[in-house]
C-alpha cells in the first residue's frame, strides 16, 4: 500500500509554516509492514512517530523539506529523493534502510544535539558526492560503522571500529582550516604540536564523539593537499587535538592505502571523546632540509632471552654520532640518546609523564634516527611487548 499526502490528510493535522504547507504530527502515527508513505511537505513531529514497519519515502521537487518537532521521527525504511535538502531541526531515525538517492540531509554543525540516527541494525545505501549528511550522523547500539558525512559538495566518510558496542556515537567533517573553524567557532592551531616532527591538515578536519576505544579510518581526496604532510604515504597518520592538552598527539597509523589523489587512512586505537576534533597529519621533515628515508620497523620482548630483548639497528656502529627518540603513540618522548649502540630494552629514560627508567606499556611506538654525519633522518616504528 502506498500512500501520499492526501490520504494521510485524513490521520494528521494540516497547518501554514512560514508559508508553506506542513504535516503536523500531535497524535500517535505508525507505518505498518506493507505500507510505503510518501511525504511531499515539511513534518512538524509532537507526537509518537515510531514502531514502524513500512516505508517513509520524503520527496521534495524543487525544495527542500524540514522535520522539526519537539519528538523524534523513527522509521523502519527510509527513501530520500530532494532536489535541494533535508533540513532537520530534531532527530530523525531509521531502523533498517536508508536510501540515499539524491539531495543532502543537514543538520546543525556547531552542536551535536540533532543528527540523523542509526540504530540497531540498521544500515545506508547509495551514499555519495550527490547525497550524503551534511552535519552530524550518529548511531545506537553499533560497534562498527561508516559515517556517510560530507560537507557540501565534499563526501568524507568516517568509518569506525571500536572494542565493544557504542551505545551513542556522532559524527560530522567539516571542509575548514582548524586553526579557525566557522562552524564551531574555536580555533585549534596546528602549529602546536605533541613534537616538532608533526604536521597537521589545514584543509579539513572530523568531530567524532563516543567513549568507547575505537580504530578510525579517515579518507582523503586531491582537494585534501595531502603532499604537504610528508614526502610518503608512510608519512602520514591521524592525529586529534587533545581536551586536555590542548595540542595535537599522534593517533597512529596502522594502515594506509591509495595515492596522493585519494586513499584513506587508520589510527591506532584511542578513545574518541578524549579529542575535540581528528584530521590527518604527517611529518614535519619536509621543513627542515633532512631527507626522510624508510627504515625497518622493530620488534622489543625484552623478556631476557636473548631473541629481541633490545632494538638493535643493524651497521649503527657504521655511524657513532647519532641521535635516537622514541615516543609513544600520543607523540610523547619516552627515550631518547646520544650515540646509540642499540641499548633500549623498553625502559624509559626520560622525565615526563611516566617514571624515568620504568618499564614502558606494551605497543607500538615510532623513532627517529638522525645520523649527524650524514645529515640523514630515518623514521620508522617498533612493537614493544614488554613483560613487565
């Protein structure tokens, strides 16, 4: 059965809003299982709206539509074909599918208080540069999830991989300089840094909210001047501004794919609310006339058994003025030495957060080599499992 705004007439209160004409829900309104509604005009939702089985399709010809209302909209199925937009001023909801067919949803994107939800289950198609959510997406009881966000004309999904299930997690990206953001109107500055070696996106960046541990992957395109952060795609990684620090951290980089032109990559895990927003980063040696080489990445178990206990860098004796920094995955320094002759068992050496000479947590973590004499800087990351 499917059933269009004239029939619903008979079921829903008619009114004028600024205008022009909407449906205002006051009562109780459920989409049985064979049932498809088309809505052609603005929804005023202050009654229930939910425990529905069919189909909301909301088409706007030539205009965009609204849902506002003091109550949430949840459907089961949802279809939107807008020649302009979605506007939501309250919540809207879906069970089971959306279709994105054509049109962006918007919501506001200086607060996450109004998003387009995903519960349970549920899940998206046909999302793209033509339809996607311009603002926030958000999702329920999910534990693995791509945000279908953009802004404007931009489509920059987030994907999301967490430990356990988020009972509530939202998501928008912005097309904005960090340093001075519009939306939110804050700025954080990407010239400070956890270390000198970090570069930050001015390009864009993604709010993500939730507070369960989470791997991310973010995407980028040819409108994101990724070259700018490194000289390689190993260069880069994800980094977040820190609410407690106030400063960029490195978020990691456990895998990266694609090209200069568009790819995508994912963080180390980390709890999202911990951070006020998430871009891509990268090394800061393309300003400082040291060429950037690949080195081996390393594997620590300092267990006493004389297979790995130490980071051993094969031929550094071949070059005794060095320098070695280790740091961890939030860009903190925990070692670092003069002349290094592969001599760090997973203990730290340095006064910061953690206690000098205590063993290190088990993870990664990333050096930087500088060989002096060579005027030569090498990079690269090692897996410390250290017993203690």
């Amino acid at each position: 059965m499917k059933v269009h705004f004239s029939i619903l007439a008979f079921f829903l209160a008619s009114t004028i809003v600024t205008g022009q004409e909407a449906l205002h829900n006051y009562g109780n309104i459920q989409i049985h299982e064979t049932a498809e509604v088309g809505l052609h005009l603005d929804l005023i939702n202050d009654g229930v709206f939910d425990q529905n089985l069919g189909l909301l399709g909301l088409y706007g010809q030539g205009k965009s539509l609204t849902v506002s209302g003091s109550a949430i909209a949840i459907f089961y199925d949802t279809e939107i074909i807008m020649d302009e937009n979605l506007i939501l001023e309250t919540y809207l909801g879906v069970e089971n599918n959306a279709n994105f067919i054509s049109g962006n949803i918007i919501t506001p994107k200086s607060i996450s208080d109004t998003s387009m939800y995903f519960f349970n289950n549920s899940f998206y198609t046909g999302a793209s540069l033509l339809t996607m959510v311009d603002g926030f997406a958000g999702i329920v009881n999910k534990e693995n999830f791509v945000f279908p966000v953009g802004d404007g004309d931009r489509y920059s999904p987030l994907s999301i991989s967490s430990i356990a299930i988020n009972s509530l997690a939202k998501c928008a990206y912005y097309y904005e300089d960090p340093n001075n953001s519009t939306s939110l109107g804050a700025q954080f500055d990407t010239q400070i840094t956890a270390t000198v070696y970090l570069t930050v996106s001015r390009n864009e960046f993604w709010k993500l909210e939730g507070n369960i541990p989470s791997y991310i992957t973010l995407t980028w395109d040819a409108f994101s001047n990724i070259e700018v952060l490194g000289e390689l795609l190993t260069d880069l990684k994800v980094v977040g501004w820190s609410k407690t620090e106030n400063l960029w951290v490195n978020l990691g980089n456990t895998d990266v794919n694609g090209s200069i032109g568009g790819g995508s990559i994912t963080s180390d895990l980390f709890i999202p609310d911990d951070y006020d927003i998430i871009t891509i980063g990268g090394n800061r040696d393309n300003d400082e006339n040291i060429d950037l080489l690949e080195l081996g990445n390393y594997y620590v178990n300092p267990n006493g058994d004389g297979v790995n206990d130490f980071l051993v860098i094969e031929g550094i004796e071949e070059y005794p003025n060095n320098n070695i920094q280790i740091f961890n995955r939030y860009g903190v320094l925990v070692y670092q030495m003069d002349n290094y002759d592969n001599q760090f068992f997973g203990r730290a050496n340095v006064d910061n957060t953690i206690n000098r000479n205590s063993g290190l947590e088990s993870g990664v973590y990333f050096y930087i080599l500088t060989l002096n004499d060579l005027n030569k800087k090498h990079q690269g990351y090692l897996y410390l499992a250290n017993p203690e």
